[in-house]
C-alpha cells in the first residue's frame, strides 16, 4: 500500500487527509507540530471512514520517523493569510517553517515525490527544491488546479451551466499576477469568447485573481482549505495511480516557456516518477506578456529569499 504524509494538521492538511482518504490512496500520515492536535483529527478521520464502510487508515503524530519511506509527501504546513495580507506577506517566516520540514522529509523519506501547498507557492517550491536536492520531476508545488477551478466555477455561475461543461487553464505564479488563459477556455467544446462579452470575460478574470482574497476577506482568521485540500490530492491520485493527467502545477523550467532555472505554474503530465512531461501550450500575444510578468515577479521574490535564506 502506498503512503502519503501530510505535514501540517490545519484546515487545508486536514481536508488533504479526507480526500486522500475518501480515494482510499493509501495508508496516511498526517504530522503537525502540535502531535495532539494531528492524532485527533486522524482518529476522527479515521473514524468517518469506519461510516462509509472503508478500511482506510489515518495515523496523527508528530514524530517524523512516522514518516519513512513515504511515497508523496505533502507540505500545507505555514501561516495562513489575514484580511489584507497578500501571499508574498508570508514569505520569510513561511520559508523558515519550509526549511526545517523539507531537511527531516529528505532524512526519512529520501525517494519521495514532494508536494508543496505552503504559500506563496512557486517560491516555497523553489526553496524546497534548492534544500532537498531533489530532481525537478519529484518536487512539484499545487496551484493551477485550484486557480482553474475558481475560473471554472466563475465561468458557470455567469453562464448558468455546471462546472463540469467548463474547461480552463491558469498558468504562472499563484497569485494577484496569474494568468488565467481566456483563449484555451471553453463550455462544451465551444471557446468563451462566443458566449460571453470582452467586458464579462475580463471582469471574471479578475475575480480569479483575486478569488482567494475575497474567502481571506470572509473568514477573517485563515484562508481557503476545501478546495486547496482536494486539489493537492488530485495531484497525488495522478501520480499514485499512474493516471498521466495533464494538470496545472508549479513546476521548474528549463527552457520551456522561455524560461530557465525557475519554478513556474504550466501544464504537466503526472504520473508514478511524478512530473513525466511539461506541457507547452500556445499563447497568444496578450497572454505570452502576461506570463512573461508574472514570470518576473516570481524570479524576483524567488531570487531575493534564496539569497537571504540560502545566500544564493
């Protein structure tokens, strides 16, 4: 049976841990820092698939050596965003938490494919990257999935149909400068662009954008954690089963896009040794500039905590 850790028991960690569960992915270790505060909500989980009649196991610790020898390894631990706070807010104190977790992950579970949720995204998953010394098809950071669905749901709410007619993709940093991909949306096969006014269009992309602020904004003491939770699994899913999804994920760049040597949310294929392929899509010109600028301010943040915090 397989073995997922998640590391951090909080709202996003937690719902990790029921979808993973509800999947039935394999045996799951959810570790916090505060041991107490994982073994319960492991019990409960564990307890809720007693109901659907699942055999699946959830163990809480808050010891690492529970960890070895995972297969996948997700990372929500950090602190989450307040009211007014934007993800690069987070950087220094989020980066340090990162730093410790990934060393002890590398100690116990070397040949894992690491996940990383901890915000902001594309420069966490860079740093986790540089400590664990990894190979870039086995550190992938989740974004995409999350910023699709938003648009997605934007998208039916405005046109009064089910999500599930609605094909998006968002790609670049995972944040105010995302670049949702208006000429690759479609509902039915039909492009968005045929149902839906230049005005309205634009007017949802900036709610994509901003779509994480407005449930910071509602909450007022965390962020979202329903769907982040089951888009990280989804990652895992591809990868445990071997599904070879093309998903929208963090991932670094080695030419592709015309970037190099950076951690970058595009489309990959996930399979069992984790990123199988990086996906190039066509861009118009409007959306080739937009993902050259947010590109721009990811090397940016990225560059400047590698410095400080790795001095490179």
């Amino acid at each position: 049976m397989d073995k997922i850790t998640i590391i951090g028991a909080g709202n996003v960690g937690a719902h990790a841990a029921v979808s993973a569960a509800t999947l039935e992915l394999g045996h799951i270790i959810l570790l916090d820092k505060d041991a107490d505060l994982a073994k319960g909500k492991a019990i409960d989980i564990t307890q809720s698939m007693a109901v659907s009649h699942s055999d699946i196991v959830v163990t809480g610790t808050g010891d690492y050596q529970d960890t070895a020898d995972s297969d996948v390894v997700i990372i929500t631990a950090g602190i989450p965003r307040k009211p007014g706070m934007s993800r690069d807010d987070l950087l220094d104190i989020n980066a340090d938490i990162l730093t410790s977790i990934v060393k002890q992950v590398v100690q116990y579970s070397p040949e894992c494919i690491l996940i990383i949720v901890t915000n902001p995204i594309t420069t966490m998953v860079q740093l986790a990257y540089e400590v664990s010394g990894f190979s870039r098809e086995r550190v992938i950071g989740m974004a995409g999935i999350l910023d699709g669905a938003r648009f997605k749901r934007f998208i039916a709410e405005e046109l009064k149909v089910g999500s599930s007619e609605v094909m998006t993709m968002v790609i670049g940093d995972h944040g105010e400068l995302m670049v949702p991909l208006k000429d690759h949306c479609h509902v039915n096969g039909q492009p968005i662009a045929e149902l839906l006014s230049h005005e309205q269009i634009e007017a949802i992309v900036v709610k994509v954008q901003h779509g994480g602020s407005q449930i910071v904004n509602l909450l007022k003491t965390g962020s979202a954690y329903f769907a982040p939770g089951l888009a990280v699994i989804q990652m895992v899913k591809s990868i445990l089963r071997n599904e070879q999804k093309t998903l929208p994920c963090a991932v670094y760049l080695d030419g592709e896009y015309s970037t190099k040597g950076l951690f970058v949310g595009v489309p990959v294929v996930l399979g069992r040794q984790g990123v199988e392929k990086i996906v190039e899509i066509h861009l118009s010109e409007k959306e080739a500039l937009a993902f050259k600028n947010s590109v721009r301010h990811i090397k940016e943040r990225t560059e400047a905590l590698l410095h400080k915090k790795l001095g490179s």
